[in-house]
C-alpha cells in the first residue's frame, strides 16, 4: 500500500523558479550585446529573477526557517549558509547587470560573457540548493509538523506576498505547474481566499497560458464547457 503522500511546502514555489532561471539563462546566453533594446530587456529580465529569488530567500528566512528551528534547532544551519552565499551572488550579478547597461556597445561582449558564465553557476548552485531543500528540510518538516501546520505556513507566507512578490512569483508559478497542479491550486485558492483574489489569479493565467492549457483550466473549474473540437495546442 502506497503511504499518504505529504503536503509540500517547495514543490509549485521551486517549479516556478526552476521554470524562470531555465527562461533567464537561456535569454542571457542568446543576447545580442549590440542591441541596446534587446540589452535593456533582458537585464530587465535578470533584474526580475534577482528580485524573485530575494523575495524566496526573505520568506524562507521568515517563516519557513523558524517554525523548523523551534521543533529542530541547528536543522537550516546548512540551508541559512546558502541563503547568506546566495545574497552576495545577488548582488554581484546585479552589478554585472548594472555595468552592462552602461557600457557602450562595442564594449559588451566580455561583460555579456562574464554575467552569463556567473548567471549559469549561481543557476547550477540553486538547483542544488533547491534539491537540498525538498529532501532535507521536507524530511525535518514532515517529522515535527503536520500537514495543517505546513499549509499554515504557506498560507501565512501567501498572506504577506505584496502585488511585486505575486507578480515575480505566480505567474512563473502558474506556467510550471502541471495542468491538473493548477487546476487543484486555483480550486484551492477559490476556496479560501476571497473571490477577487481568485479572479485576479484566474485572469493571470489565462494570460500566460496557451489555449489549450485555458481551455483545460476552465473545464477543470466547471467555467464552461471545452469546445467538440479540442485539438489545438495553442
């Protein structure tokens, strides 16, 4: 008999920013550092993630870290370390970001190259990061609290989301899940957060998402019927 699979508190968060550092380095990787429109965007784009990742780190130190340490002390030791290595590689890709824009174009390439070997090695440094995390404090989570108290935690974190952590977040978030994960997510949220909430949430996905995918979503939340010919991709 298979055990009762637990809540976690990591899985749509963590899909969310593998999806937008996957997005991130790719565009860092293509860039045309002679294109003053296309160097805007993306550093605009890397500025975004940066700012993601800072709001993960802030939420995890406040509500995530603590409720471990109260029922298992010394148990984010390791993770706290990451999360203080992480904020100074924040900010020198920041800075690489910065010196970009300035440069003039002739002289981007070797900025360009620099910010997107650090980008992919602070990329491979949170994935590891992230693992760590949905086994090992998944595993300290799952043996002093339970179920209830975790969705607790999550939903005191969903509580203190300012519109900019939603915006960085739940779009990255509602694009990585599966589309029975977001259905079961917006369901969830219909239930328990007030109805402009969940129509805010309903009508950012329907932005990001392909037909195929709103036409799925809908049909998961009993909106109207999917079309005889539901064949399309996007």
């Amino acid at each position: 008999m298979q055990p009762t699979a637990r809540f976690d508190i990591y899985a749509f968060i963590h899909k969310g920013l593998r999806a937008c550092f996957a997005h991130t380095l790719v565009a860092v990787g293509r860039l045309d550092w002679s294109d003053n429109e296309e160097v805007d965007f993306v550093m605009n784009e890397v500025t975004d993630l940066l700012a993601f990742c800072l709001s993960h780190l802030a939420k995890e130190n406040r509500f995530v870290h603590p409720a471990m340490e109260s029922r298992r002390p010394g148990s984010t030791a390791k993770g706290g370390q990451d999360h203080e290595h992480h904020e100074q590689d924040i900010a020198t890709l920041t800075a690489l970001c910065d010196t970009l824009r300035r440069l003039p174009a002739l002289r981007r390439e070797a900025a360009a190259r620099e910010l997107y070997r650090e980008l992919a090695r602070f990329v491979a440094e949170n994935l590891e990061h992230m693992a760590m995390e949905e086994r090992e404090h998944n595993r300290v989570l799952w043996e002093t609290h339970s179920d209830d108290e975790i969705r607790a935690i999550e939903g005191a974190i969903v509580a203190s989301l300012t519109p900019e952590d939603s915006r960085l977040s739940l779009g990255w978030m509602l694009r990585a899940m599966s589309a029975t994960e977001r259905a079961g997510f917006l369901g969830m949220i219909r239930q328990n957060a007030p109805a402009e909430t969940f129509e805010g949430m309903l009508q950012m996905a329907r932005g990001l998402l392909t037909t195929r995918d709103r036409q799925k979503l809908d049909a998961a939340l009993g909106l109207h019927a999917v079309p005889a010919d539901f064949t399309g991709v996007v």
